[in-house]
C-alpha cells in the first residue's frame, strides 16, 4: 500500500482556503474492495495539534487505487511551518502513511494594514493616513525619514523579527519522553556516556547489560510522529525492528558532535494642496509617533500634513485587540516630491568666526529645460565673501542638478537661519535651445535650514538658589552677577526662575536632571529613580494631573526598557552589563529598590525583581553583611573598613525602601551586621547612611545616638545646616552652587535620617528645614545635582521633607530688582506653585536684590552662564592629544584627522572612578565609521556614544599608567577659519576632578 501527499507551493497565504490533493493504493491483501477505509490526519503548528479529522472512503466505489482532496485553511496558529500527518490502519495490520511540511506566511490574527492616500505628495501638503485592523484595537504608528531605516535596517520591525523572538517547535520529543530503541552492548568497546541520557538522573538500570540509544533506519509511522512531536500509542506495526548487528548510520548525525537531540529552535533575528510659495523649514527624522484606538467599523482615516523634507518617508503600525491579539501592517512609503526644488548643505555647528561652504543644489525633474534665479536671503548674522553675489542664475535641463556655493562666516552667537530662494524665470534668454518653460504650480521654491553658532572656549554655568520663607515678613537676598576677566564676548546669559515648590523644577527637567552622558546602568538610574519620588510627592500633595502622570511614566517607562540592557543572565546588574564580568551588589540593590517602588505606576515584571533579590541572597555572607561583588562604583564607600559596613547599609536601606519588613531574613541578618559597627564607626558617610537605616528599622535608639554624632560635627553657617567629608570648611565659600557630591548625598541622607519618624517636632522641623536650606542653594539650573547619586539621594531627602514640613507659598510676591533700573514682579500661589515662570536677567555684570512678602516660602534660582577659555587644571588626570599629519595641499577638499589622546590619574587615590573622555568636534568634522568599534578594543573602555558634536568614551577608570586612545575624525562639511575645540577627562562620580585641552586643526 501506498499514500502521497502532494506538495503545495508557498509560502501559502494565511486565511485562505487550500485543497490538499493525497494520492493512495490499496495493497488488496491489506483491505477487501468492499471495505470503508479511514484515513485519519493531524495538522500541527508551533508545537500544537491544531487540527485533526479523517476521511472515510468506500474502496468497492473508489477502488483500490484513486485521491482524494483535504480542504485546509492555515492560520497564524498554524505559522510558519505547520506539518500534515496523514495515515490509515488496515484490518489486516498493515499501515499506510505519510508526511508533509508547508511553508506558510509568517502572518497575525489581527490583520493590519496602512496606506497613504495619495502615495506621492508634495510637502506641506496633507494626506489621508488610512488604518484597518480589528475592531477595538490600539494602534501605535510610526512613521519615519527613510534615510533613519537605511542606518539601522536590523532594527525595523518585521513579521520575520516578531517570529523570531520566540522558540517554535520543530519536532521531535523533548528528552524527557523520548523513546530509544536499546541494544545490548558488549564485547571489548568502551563507548562513551550518551549525549542524550536514555534515562532520568538519579536512576540507573538494575541489570547489568549496558543498553545504549540506537535508531532505526528508513521510515515507519513511528518516526512520522515522532518527526512532528506527537506521541502515538497503537498495537498496530507501526514502527520497524532495530538491527542491532551494527552501528545505525543515522547514529552518528543524531549523537555526534551535532549537539545532540532537536529539541527546540529559537530564531537569532533580533530578530489640501501646499501652496505654491510655501516656505520649507520643517525637516523631522520622525514624523508620525502615535496611537490611534480602531472603532467598530475596523477602520480608521486621519488626515497629517507633510512634513518640508523633499525624501520618502517609511510607515508602519502595530495593533492589539483582546479578540484578535496582535497585528502588524506591512511597511508602506509616501513620497513627498516637488518636480522643482533646492537643498541647503549646511553645518550642524560652527564656533562665531569660522568660516564655512554653504552649498545649495537645485534640482529639476520636470521634463522640460527651465530657466531658474537662487537667492540667498543677506542677514546681518553672517558675512558673505565680498567679492560673491547672492543671486545666481542658471538654465536646468530635464534631470539635471546644479550646485551653487557661498563662503559664508557667521558673526552672530546662537542659532541663525539660512533663507534660500529659488524660482523659474519666465525669460526670453534661451535654455536648452529654446525659451524656458513656465510651469502654472510650482514656479518657486523657498528654504529655511538653521545653523547653531556657538562661543569660543568653554561654557561655565553657575546657579544661585534661594529659599525664601517671609513668614509675614519681607525676606531678602542679594545676588551679585559678576564676570572673570577672561569671558568670551557676548556669550554671557542670566535669568531668574521662580517657583512655589522645591520640587518643581526637577518636574521640569525629569529627562534632563543632570547634563551628563548617561549610558550605563548606574547613570540611567538618574533618569529614573527621581521620577519615583517627585510623583511620590505630587500624589500625596494632591497635584498629581494626569498630564504630569502620563509625561512621568513615559520617562519611566524608557528608564525601565532600557535598564533591562544592563542585567545578567543571573539577576544581577552592574554598570555595562553582560559587558562586565560580574554583577554589581551595590548597583543591583539600587535597581532593585527602584523597581520595587515604581511597580505603583508602571508594570515592573516581579521577576526582574526576585531575580535580583535571589542573587543579593546568595551574596550575603554569614555575618549578615554583604560582600561586595563587581566593580564598586559608589566613591564614598570606597577607601578603609568603612566598605562593608556602607555597603551592608545600602543595601538594606534599599530593601527597606521597597517596602521589606524588619523580619525579613536578608534585612534582619543585615541589622545584625549593622548594628555590631552602628557606634563605633568614624566614617561621617557611613554615619549618616546608618542614622537613616536604623530610622526605617525604627530603631530609635542607635538612631538618636548617631544622629548625636552628626549633630556634634554639622557645619552651621547662617541659616543652614550641612556636613562635610572634608575635615574644614572651605576658606573661599561662594553663594554659587559648587557643591562636592559627596557632601550633597551625605548631607541629603543626615535629612532622611531627620525626617524618618512617626512624628516631628517644630524644632526638628525647623532643624530640617535649615538642612534643606544648605542642599537647596547646591541645585544646579535643572533641578539636579552635580553627579547621579547626589541628585538620587538628595532628590528624595526634598520630596520627603516637602512632603512632611514644607510650606508651599500660600501667596507670595517676590520682587527681583537690579541697581541699573531693572524690576520685575512674580506672584505666586497656590495655584501656581508648580508653574515655571522666568525671566532674562539682562544686566550682567550686576547686582540684583530679590524681596519676598506674603506667606509661605519660594524658591529662586539665579542662574548665570558664560564662556572663557579652557583653564589648564592638572591636578588630577594628565591629558595630552597628539594629531597625525594632515593633507593640506588641498584646503578646499574634505580631510581626516586621526587623533591620540595621552591620559592618566594623577590625583590621591589609587586609581579615578569611572571616567570620561569627553571630545568636542571641530566644526564640519565627526568621527569615522567604525571608530565605535575600534574604540572599544582598546584598554578600560566599556562604551562609546557620539551625540551631535561630542564623542563620550567611557572608561572603567583610570589608574596611574599612561593610556592611550587613537581614532580618526573626518570632514564632512568644509569650514574655514576653524576655531579649537576641548577634550576633556574627567571623573563621573566626582567631577570636579577634570582636566581640559584645546586641539587644533593643523592645516589651519
């Protein structure tokens, strides 16, 4: 007897129906002609019997020979390659069967599409954004440049990269229920133990016979079964005898070096019209961002206007629905086109006195020659050649481009527009041989593209805070805006910000509390762990808007996805993550602590959390300490016996904080550790850290001992109250914010020490109250602090104070005055308090006097920046850069510049913590492709970023040998007159400790 399943070309559409032809011969000795015979067939896909059913056949009316056909629709669940077993079971015994697999597009139950109606546009001009999918569903579209995809085609998203985050099955059974046929082995052979142990751990045969795996050869029904995963119990001959005389070929492939049994395969795929005179100044990388809900209808119409950009722009959207689950719409283009139009090729930035090619191209694709005048729009931000003209005219073909160029210097500091113009002259002149074409739309095109023109040198921003707290009477500050005799002209700024609440301008800066890179698992923190506590503070205040909440947990969403990239298969986190060779205990608690706080306002998968909370465990040691696992990037636990004590305390503050009981067993063995060093200890950190821990353990009496002891070594200055690392004041204290983090996160902890109590008393409000009055005046313009840590911590120490003891300003007017007619008056109340409001400072050089009356307290910063010339400060790194030699036989073409910059720790310690090498580019020039990867080859650098006009190589530290980091910058726009630019290292966790040079284009 024979059965053949005819093979169907795919892949097959997903929701059609297929005939699925099966020829069949009867053996007449397995079946008499007048018998019904079954044919019984299983349909699986991904892992699954999806499928199943039989089809009956008179053999005395179709014969012993004949087909017949299975009508089958393939769905998502069968996708991609589902597999069609088909067999029948004769009364005499004999079986007949076989098996097929299809190829079936990698297709979703929610079937999505997108379109844009028309597909070519001209810019600025709006379409019809067309979306299907199931009713009820959430779509989320995007819609980008096409030049965004072309950088980074393995990140689209696409039907293969969905399938190919999860493992599908393709046969064959797990070793747990496999099935092998034995045969004895004896003789001299000493073979080796089994890839595939035939039976479970832990159990072994009673008989002394070694029986080993073997397989038979050909096929049968059994292995058919087997080959798609399906189990099978049956007293019919479906499976062949073993020949055990010798050694299966099949053997070697199924136990070879191969790996063994196939159990599972997951995929490695990361996987109206525009007018005709409009201006085109508007040139997005992302254009679409959004999410639309499908009504019932299953569709969905929105019109969006063009965006400037002359490109073709790529749109996708995702779906889900509770009915249809998740869909995913083909990528579809819109072109947005103009037959006749110019592009500007500018610079992203130049330094005020370079000088720099502008490049305008014109380009004509209609079919005609066209006669066209350019304009560049004159400005008295920037300076033209003397001798060029800003109007040009020239003849264009069909097809044809052509270049205009200016050499232009800019004069004027900040961002300053280039306008060009172009239009189609209708004149007698010939062009192509005849008199230009006029065509009755599109005569002219207009183009707006800026240029950031910033100061020479280095910047320098300083902050005054001030927290002004009238109490019926009027409160007042001074504030002297005063400049070094080494300023860069015109690059100096002021302004004053006022608010009702200490927490409202780090609500303003949730994404940017801290001007630092932030590209490893600690520095990512910063842009998280805040967010926790200002919406901490803004529930319990009542001033949580749904606006506020959906900006904050946007932030904190990203900050989650994106801290998952810095843990290890084992739980733990550390800085670079799989990068590292180990976690990172403190870090990992921190992460932890963090998560388990923010589960209240997004979903915080529990086992990214009892993941970290099994590894901490297992890294306690019998003391009830922690050991310290990873590199310890956290400074002030560094240096002396103080390590393990801060660390254990950390870490037990952490869990703690998220919410842990006393009688938990990884918090009351680490009290235990703690509270064998509580007094003894003379590190004021590790003071100030173990106050607060024995406050949230309620242990109340180590916690006033140690608060005892801080108390006998705070710094009392006026009205505020701070503790200091360093064993004296500074001699030269200043009213600008130049705070040591350190101090900042000591000082900070010393407040959550203070403010952790059932209740509080007004002297310890108002002892608070002066604490709060030091960490207030170190803010810096956003709302953060100088480093990570500090601005975590002390951030925290704010909330908890404004939510326990502040007084947000009732009604308070504050007057800001200067000595050169200058008066402005802010009013604040209740309703405002969390309203940024601001002003330009416009006198500087100067002093100004702020004045609040009414009742209640403000807060006021005073912010100041400006631009000198790098200071050469050697104290702590050395730094050098060497240039390669440069082709300047040419100075109109493009060059590259190859770079070595020389560095070292030369400060106190033995070695810096994590630094960065911070480089600025010269005007026109970026890194080398390539130079990501070539960087990280060389010693201590675990990461690489290049933002717009700055390389960030991160290193792991830096110790007293002399390393060296060579990559090659390149020219991609020409400027002149090129102005130096910094490299600067500096250490991330203390950054006052930095060092800065300038380097020169040696052409120049």
């Amino acid at each position: 007897s024979f059965l053949g399943i005819h093979r169907l070309n795919g892949p097959l559409k997903c929701g059609q129906p297929q005939e699925v032809l099966v020829d069949y011969y009867i053996d007449p000795a397995d079946a008499s002609p007048d018998q019904e015979i079954s044919f019984s067939y299983y349909l699986i896909g991904k892992g699954s019997l999806v499928m199943e059913g039989q089809k009956h056949l008179n053999s005395k009316k179709k014969g012993l020979k004949g087909s017949f056909s299975l009508s089958l629709t393939f769905t998502s669940r069968l996708a991609p390659d589902p597999s069609l077993v088909i067999y029948a079971i004769f009364p005499s015994g004999g079986v007949v069967a076989d098996k097929i697999q299809f190829s079936v597009e990698m297709c979703f139950d929610n079937q999505v599409s997108l379109g844009f109606s028309p597909s070519q546009q001209l810019p600025g001009a709006e379409v019809e954004l067309q979306l299907q999918a199931a009713p009820g569903s959430l779509c989320a579209l995007r819609a980008v440049d096409e030049s965004v995809l072309l950088l980074r085609p393995d990140r689209e998203l696409s039907n293969r990269s969905v399938y190919g985050m999860f493992p599908f099955w393709y046969g064959h059974y797990p070793y747990q229920v496999a099935e092998y046929d034995q045969c004895p082995v004896s003789g001299p052979w000493d073979f080796p133990q089994p890839l595939i142990d035939p039976m479970p751990q832990g159990h072994s045969s009673q008989r002394s016979v070694m029986w080993m795996p073997w397989f038979s050869e050909g096929t049968d029904l059994f292995s058919f079964f087997r080959d798609v995963g399906l189990k099978i119990l049956s007293n019919a001959k479906i499976k062949k005898p073993v020949d055990c005389s010798h050694r299966s070929p099949e053997y070697s492939t199924a136990m070879g070096a191969g790996g063994g049994h196939p159990e599972a395969f997951e995929s490695s795929t990361p996987l109206h019209q525009a007018e005709d005179s409009q201006v085109r100044q508007y040139f997005p990388e992302t254009w679409l961002w959004d999410l639309f809900p499908i009504g019932n209808s299953g569709k969905e119409a929105v019109h969006v206007t063009v965006p400037d950009a002359i490109t073709e722009w790529k749109a996708m959207s995702f779906c889900t629905s509770q009915s249809r689950g998740f869909g995913l719409s083909p990528t579809v283009g819109l072109t947005a086109f103009k037959p006749f139009f110019v592009d500007l090729t500018l610079p992203y930035s130049v330094v005020r006195g370079e000088s720099f090619r502008l490049t305008a191209t014109i380009f004509n694709y209609l079919k005609d020659c066209i006669r066209v005048q350019t304009d560049l729009a004159k400005s008295h931000e920037y300076q033209l050649e003397s001798w060029a003209d800003s109007q040009t005219s020239s003849c264009l073909c069909a097809d044809e481009a052509k270049t205009h160029h200016w050499n232009i210097t800019a004069v004027r500091l900040g961002h300053i527009n280039f306008t060009i113009s172009t239009k189609i002259l209708d004149s007698n002149e010939p062009c192509g041989g005849q008199k230009g074409f006029v065509p009755q739309k599109g005569q002219s095109d207009t183009l707006i593209k800026p240029v950031l023109v910033k100061p020479e040198g280095v910047l320098v921003e300083k902050t005054h805070s001030s927290l002004l707290c009238p109490k019926g009477k009027v409160a007042s500050e001074s504030v002297s805006l005063e400049l070094p005799v080494d300023v860069v002209p015109d690059s100096t700024k002021a302004y004053v910000t006022v608010l009702g609440d200490i927490m409202g301008t780090a609500l303003q800066n949730l994404d940017g509390l801290v001007q630092m890179p932030s590209g490893c698992g600690e520095q990512n923190m910063v842009l998280f762990a805040p967010i926790i506590y200002v919406l901490q503070y803004l529930e319990k205040a009542g001033l949580l808007t749904e606006e506020i909440r959906s900006r904050a947990v946007g932030f904190l969403e990203i900050g989650y996805q994106k801290e998952l990239m810095y843990k290890h298969s084992n739980g733990s986190y550390s800085a670079f993550g799989e990068r590292d060779g180990n976690g990172n205990t403190w870090l990992t608690a921190f992460v932890t602590k963090c998560f388990g706080q923010a589960q209240k306002f997004i979903f915080i998968d529990p086992k990214n959390i009892q993941d970290a909370l099994k590894w901490m465990a297992g890294n306690q040691l019998p003391s009830g300490c922690y050991a310290n696992v990873g590199n310890l990037l956290h400074t002030a636990m560094k240096g002396g016996v103080d390590d393990e004590v801060s660390l254990t305390a950390y870490v037990t503050a952490a869990l703690l904080e998220m919410g842990k009981d006393v009688d938990d067993p990884m918090v009351s063995q680490g009290l235990r550790c703690l509270k064998n060093s509580a007094t003894s200890t003379t590190n004021l950190y590790t003071q100030a850290l173990l106050a607060y821990i024995f406050s949230l353990a309620g242990e109340m009496d180590i916690r006033n001992i140690l608060l005892k002891q801080l108390d006998q070594q705070a710094i009392i200055s006026g009205e505020s109250i701070h503790w200091s690392q360093k064993p004296t004041p500074s001699s030269n204290a200043s009213p600008w914010s130049e705070p040591a983090a350190v101090d900042v996160e000591l000082t900070a902890y010393a407040l959550l020490a203070q403010l952790t109590k059932p209740s509080l008393t007004q002297k310890e409000i108002a002892k608070a109250t002066s604490t709060v009055a030091w960490l207030a005046k170190q803010r810096n313009a956003y709302g953060g602090f100088s480093s990570t840590q500090d601005t975590v911590v002390a951030l925290q120490a704010l909330a908890k104070y404004a939510t326990t003891a502040y007084m947000p300003s009732e009604e308070i007017n504050l007057v800001v005055k200067s000595t050169e007619n200058f008066q402005r008056t802010f009013n604040i109340q209740s309703v405002n308090r969390l309203v940024f409001q601001q002003d330009t400072l416009p006198n500087v050089p100067g002093m100004y006097t702020l004045e609040a009356s009414g009742q209640g307290c403000v807060y006021v910063q005073t912010v100041l920046r400006y631009n000198i010339l790098p200071p050469t400060n050697m104290k702590t790194f050395s730094l050098s850069v060497e240039i390669g030699k440069a082709r300047c036989e040419q100075p109109t073409s493009p060059r590259s510049l190859t770079l070595t910059i020389h560095t070292s720790y030369v400060g106190s310690r033995s070695s810096s913590n994590m630094a960065i090498v911070e480089v600025k580019m010269l005007s026109g020039f970026s890194p080398m492709e390539g130079t990501n990867q070539l960087l990280l080859q060389q010693p201590l650098v675990k990461k690489v970023e290049f933002g717009t006009d700055t390389l960030n190589i991160y290193l792991d530290e830096l110790i007293k040998n002399t390393q060296t980091y060579t990559f090659t910058i390149s020219q991609s726009v020409l400027v002149t007159n090129l102005k130096p630019a910094t490299i600067k290292v500096y250490d991330y966790y203390l950054p006052d400790e930095q060092a800065t040079i300038q380097y020169s284009d040696p052409c120049e």
